[in-house]
C-alpha cells in the first residue's frame, strides 16, 4: 500500500518538509504554459483598456450621483 504525500510529509522533520514544498512548486512551475511576449503584450493591453473603461464608468456614476446629491440636499 502506498503512503498518501500527507502521511510521508508528517514523517519528516521541518527542513525537509520545507524543502518538499519547494521541491513540488518547482515541478509544478515546470509544467506552466509561459505565453510568448506577444500573448503577454496583448493581455495586458486588454487589462488596461478595461480597467480604463472600468475607471471611466465609476468615475461618471460617481460624478452624477455627487451631482444628483448636491442638488436634492442643496
């Protein structure tokens, strides 16, 4: 029967569960897809022009709502 990670990782002392942990993270950042620059480029163009849009909005809601305020308080 073979031992689950858990059961092997409370046999171990704390350096070597540390190290056990790092050891797992690399091998899973080695299985990651990395877009190319151009992907990367993209992306983050996209973030920016909807968070931009995003701003935008809030900002008008903001500015007609402070307006909408003002004016039935005076």
């Amino acid at each position: 029967m073979t031992e689950s990670v858990e059961q092997v990782a409370e046999k171990l002392g704390l350096f070597a569960r540390v190290g056990l942990f790092y050891r797992q993270v690399v091998s899973e950042l080695r299985k990651v897809v990395w877009p190319t620059r151009k992907q990367l480029t993209t992306y983050t163009a996209v973030v920016l022009v909807f968070v931009s849009f995003v701003i935008a909005v809030v900002s008008l809601i903001d500015l007609v709502l402070g307006r909408l305020v003002f004016w039935v308080f005076g």
